[in-house]
C-alpha cells in the first residue's frame, strides 16, 4: 500500500482550469472527516477514495488552501477558520489533477498541474482571484515541480521536460505585468521548492547532479548560494523552503543516495550564509518545511519505521510528533499570525482504490 502512495506522489496527472467557479461547500467529494485524533494534530478533513492531496498554502489567518486529485478530478479544498470546504471547479473545463498550489493572498490564488489523462502531456496554471478560474499558463511537454507567488501577478513556475536521459533538469518560467518569460538557471538544477519573501527575494532548492543546492534571485539573476560543506559535500537534495523573513530562512532535505543509507538535512539562512541545524537524535529524511512565525520551523519527515512524523525545532531543541499511522505528508503550512499548522497528504487503508487525500491541523 505504501509503495502505492509514493508512486502516486511521484507521477503527475492532468489539469487545465479556466471559467467561473464558486467557493461552496457541496462538492460531494471534498467533506470534512469524521475521525477523531490524539495529540496536537487532529484530521480536519479529506477527499473521496482513490483520492491524494499533493499541496497545501496559507494566506491569511482564516485562510488556506489544499490541492490534488480523486478519480481523474481537481480537488480544490479551502478552509475560512471553520471547516475545510470543497471549491467547484467546472467539470467541462477538463480538469484532472492539481499539483501545486501557491498565493499572496485569498485573492490571488494559484494552481498548477498537467492537462491530458497521458499525464504531463502540458502543465498548466490557473489564478483564483475571488471569484473565479481563469487560465493562467501552459507548457506542452512538462511537469511542473514548484511555484512561488512573491506578489499579485509576480509568479515563478520550476517545471521539467519528460523523458531525457534521466537527469532532472528545471527550467523556469516567470510571470509579470508584462507577461511570461523565461529566466535561465546558473547551472544544471533540479528544483523542488521555491518561496519568494518579495519580487527581489526568491530562493529556490534542490540538486545539482546529486548534491544538495540552493539558489537566490535578486531582482536580476539566479545565483547559487554556498552550502556549509557537511551539506554540500555529501551526495543528497533540498525539498523543502520555509521563510519567515529575509534572516529567517529554512531548507530541509537529505544527504546519501535514495535506496541506500539516508539523513536528514536542515539549514537557516542567517542574512549572510547558510547554518546548518540539525542536531543528534533526529531520524529519518525530512521532507517539507514551514516556519512557525519564532524563529523555529516545522518539519515532516519520511522516518525508518515507513510512518511520516512531523518534528519542530524551537531554536534550541527537536522534538517529534506523531500525525497518523499509515500515511505520507505531501504539504505543510503554518496559519499566519496563529500557532496553528497544517498538513496535507495520503492516508491507506488496506487497498490502492482506498486512497485518500487528508489534511491535518495541530492545534
């Protein structure tokens, strides 16, 4: 079951957006979970079976949003301080999956994903600006891995070509006022996260020929930005971004090679270089990132046992917490101005077609 969910995690499905859409809460397929939970985390809601939440984002403090898929359909999830609601997208639209989702705002709004059930045949984008879809971009043979919204209309889109030589390669795409472009990368990159803290702060990471990278764009170009060399030496990659201001970075990650021995990386950006933070004691390869508003981060974790845990530095200490048995998170993000968090993913329950997307929130 578990192999099931990774592969699924691992493919991208199909998506184009477009029209005028509601935010209601009567979408059959999108309803709040009747599960009860121990410990800070609780299960808020979920998607129908099979079903996956891939991304999670949030834009105010009653305000958040949670993407994915179930059967072959958009989920498009939004929570206003109460319950977490489905938003309709429009059937003849055509839409399949939804992979990334990112925002400045309740009113700036951006999905991504792939058009076609051949599955990143082109991805595609899509802007909610209160009050509906419309189609926002498109790249035929593609995928897209990461986005970033710095501002309204200031949109960064990390996509890569399907096929090749097996070397991920990222390219990058760029929305302003005047439209799309393309920006080239300093080097061969693999992006896997990007978070833009204004137009002329957006830092991306993720692997450059098998070792971790990050990058930084400052208003003109892409620059890498040196690693500590425990980190930067070792085979690995970055997965995950968190910033809570321009000294108040956090990248998460591995070192080692998938399939063999594996660790967790975490680093902070001070202002000037990259820290590293990981302290004895933590398990596991860490995944996604989001820091908590006081200088610590959340972090989700693929740990030895096969179970995701979350764990939480406070600036001094890790600890761990434990959000489901039998599950994978896919996204996390921390309620801005609150202490609350959530989680998105994958929950099993004993066969593929029972899949289904969650979302968790720790109070």
């Amino acid at each position: 079951m578990r192999r099931f969910v990774i592969a699924v995690l691992s493919a991208v499905l199909a998506m184009t957006v477009g029209g005028c859409a509601a935010d209601k809460g009567t979408r059959p397929t999108a309803r709040q979970s009747r599960m009860s939970g121990s410990g800070p985390w609780r299960p808020v809601g979920h998607t129908g079976n099979p079903g996956n939440l891939y991304g999670v984002v949030a834009t105010a403090a009653q305000d958040a949003w949670a993407v994915g898929d179930e059967n072959n359909e958009p989920v498009v999830m939004r929570w206003r301080g109460g319950t977490w609601t489905g938003v309709e997208v429009p059937g003849q639209l055509g839409l399949n999956s939804l992979r990334v989702v990112a925002a400045s705002g309740p009113g700036d709004v951006w999905v991504f994903g792939a058009a076609g059930l051949a599955g990143g045949q082109e991805s595609r984008a899509a802007r909610w600006n209160g009050s509906q879809w419309t189609p926002a971009w498109r790249e035929p043979n593609s995928l897209v891995d990461a986005a970033t919204v710095a501002g309204p209309g200031d949109v960064w889109v990390a996509a890569r070509r399907r096929g090749g030589d097996g070397t991920c390669r990222s390219f990058l795409r760029h929305h302003t006022a005047a439209g799309w472009s393309a920006v080239a990368l300093p080097s061969v990159v693999c992006v896997h996260a990007m978070h833009a803290l204004s137009p002329r702060d957006v830092w991306a990471v993720g692997e450059s020929r098998g070792r971790p990278v990050t990058l930084h764009w400052d208003g003109r170009r892409w620059r890498t930005v040196p690693l500590p060399p425990a980190v930067a030496g070792p085979t690995g990659e970055l997965r995950g971004l968190a910033a809570q201001s321009p000294t108040q970075l956090w990248a998460v990650g591995r070192t080692g090679r998938m399939g063999g021995a594996v660790g967790p990386v975490a680093v902070r950006w001070d202002g000037h270089r990259w820290v590293s933070v990981v302290g004895s004691g933590v398990a596991g390869k860490f995944v996604n990132a989001a820091a908590d508003g006081h200088g610590g981060v959340f972090v989700s974790a693929f740990s030895a046992s096969g179970d995701d845990l979350v764990f939480h530095y406070d600036g001094q200490k890790w600890s761990s917490e434990h959000v489901a048995s039998d599950h994978s998170i896919t996204g996390l993000a921390v309620i801005p101005g609150t202490s609350q968090v959530v989680a998105v993913g994958v929950c099993c329950e004993g066969y593929d077609e029972d899949t289904s997307g969650k979302i968790w929130m720790r109070r």
